[in-house]
C-alpha cells in the first residue's frame, strides 16, 4: 500500500474505499471485506449524506476492529 504525508505528518494511503449510495447492510459487508484486505481508508462521504447511517455502520466496524487490535 503507498501513502502519501500530510502537512500534518501523518500519513493517508493513496487507495481507499468509498460506500456513498450503499445500503447499511451491504455497507457493512463491503467495508469489513475491504478492512480484512487491508483498505485503511474508508470514505464515506459525508458531505453530501443526508442520511449518516453508513457513518455509524463504518464507525461502529472501526470500533470493533480497534478493540479487537
């Protein structure tokens, strides 16, 4: 996976994962199957959702994957 720096120091891959217009549940199978390939980026556009559902979903699969690190 290739990363790029921020002006923060932090480092962003360059490859990541969207879910704009997916439903929950198909959003939460996709983004777990793209975390266990190793997507680190998960883009869910929030700027034009007018429903954040799919930020809980990939909020909630985040969560889980940190307390289970």
């Amino acid at each position: 996976m290739e990363y790029t720096e921020l002006s923060n120091g932090m480092q962003m891959p360059m490859l990541g994962y969207g879910v704009f217009q997916i439903d929950d549940e198909t959003t939460e199978r996709c983004v777990s199957d793209a975390l266990a390939a190793g997507y680190r980026l998960i883009d869910t556009d929030a700027s034009v959702c007018y429903d954040h559902t799919d930020l809980t979903v990939v909020g909630g699969l985040l969560g889980f994957i940190k307390s289970t690190m």
